[in-house]
C-alpha cells in the first residue's frame, strides 16, 4: 500500500513535467525523512525507494534547465545523503555538472559519497580521475583516483597504466604527490584489501 502511494506521487509529477519543462518536480515522498529512520517508513525495501529515486532523479538530471543550477545542487546533495544503491544516479549526477552546469569541481562530494556505498566500484573512481585530470588540472589528484579504481576488481587494465604515465609525464611537486598518497590512504582503509598490482611508491 506505502508503495502504491509512493508510486503514484512519483508518476504524477513525471506527468506534470511533461506538460511544462519548467514545472519543476517535486521531491518524492519521504525524501526528507532522515536516514536512521528510513527503513522504518519502507519497510525494509531500500531497493524499491532507491528506485523511485533514481526515476525521479532522471527527470531531474536530463536535459536540466541552467537557471535552476543551484535548486538541482541542493537537490543531487540530498538524494545522495540516502545512499541509494544505484551507481548510475552517481554518475549522472557527475556528468550533469560537468556537461551542463560546467561546474566540475562539484563533482568529487557526489563520487566520494557513491564510493561509500559502491566500494568496489571502479567506474565511480576511474571517473573523477578523469574529472580531475582533464577539466581542473590536478594531475597528482587525477593519478590517485586512477590508481584507486586499478586496484577494483573487473577495472580494465589500462586504468593503472594512465596512473603511471600521468606521474612520469607531469611535473608533479612534493605537496601534491603527498596529497595523493593521503587520498589513497584513506580511501583504501585496509592494505590486505589492496591487489599486489597497486603501488603508490609514486606518490612518496
């Protein structure tokens, strides 16, 4: 029945912005609802919820309108503080920052957050390298995150490559290569979860 609701609130607002693209969606239901008390509202079906949120999350994220920037900031920040279990909505979320809003410097808080709840993912990392490397110049930031997303299982091969020749071709100074070596630090809490293929000698 709390589904149904639920349900029909999102479908409601799916129609209402196809009639006016600047009919600006409503949040679902319990989207405030803080997370220590979440499951007792759902029930104990995360899955469903974070589903709804992502459906939600689309129409908020595709083709988004530039003036209501800051709106849809607050919006990413609050859903993301859920941990919905769905990669993708991290990575649209990234993207939507980065192609449509060209803020990509908002994009690290939204990656870092996914990596709590995928911390074995590979695509979350490997993106904000690219983030990092390519759109705010930070290249000793930029090899971490590659070599973070080398040591997930199923990354292709090439991700530690990138690493390595980032910090052989840039001119990387002390400073940043040991702010790389402390973001790799605390993202990989444990060594004897780190594959023998990681090495960040390169960051010493």
């Amino acid at each position: 029945m709390m589904f149904g609701v639920l349900l029909w609130h999102a479908s409601g607002k799916t129609y209402q912005t196809q009639k006016s693209r600047y009919n600006f969606l409503e949040t679902p239901v319990l989207f405030d609802v803080p997370n220590k008390i979440l499951p007792v509202y759902i029930l104990g079906q995360k899955s469903i919820y974070d589903d709804i949120v992502l459906v939600w999350m689309i129409q908020v994220l595709i083709n988004p309108d530039p003036s209501n920037q800051a709106k849809i900031k607050k919006l990413v920040d609050k859903a993301i503080i859920q941990k919905p279990k769905v990669e993708s909505l991290y990575l649209l979320s990234c993207f939507t920052f980065l192609n449509d809003f060209k803020r990509p410097e908002d994009c690290e808080s939204v990656i870092l957050k996914g990596l709590e709840v995928f911390p074995s993912s590979w695509r979350l990392p490997m993106t904000q390298g690219f983030i990092h490397y390519f759109e705010l110049n930070n290249p000793a930031q930029a090899a971490a995150f590659f070599k973070i997303a080398s040591t997930r299982q199923n990354s292709p091969e090439y991700v530690a490559n990138i690493a390595d020749k980032i910090l052989k071709k840039e001119n990387i100074t002390d400073e940043d290569r040991n702010k790389g070596r402390l973001l790799i630090q605390s993202l990989i809490k444990s060594p004897n979860q780190i594959p023998s293929v990681y090495d960040d000698s390169n960051f010493k």
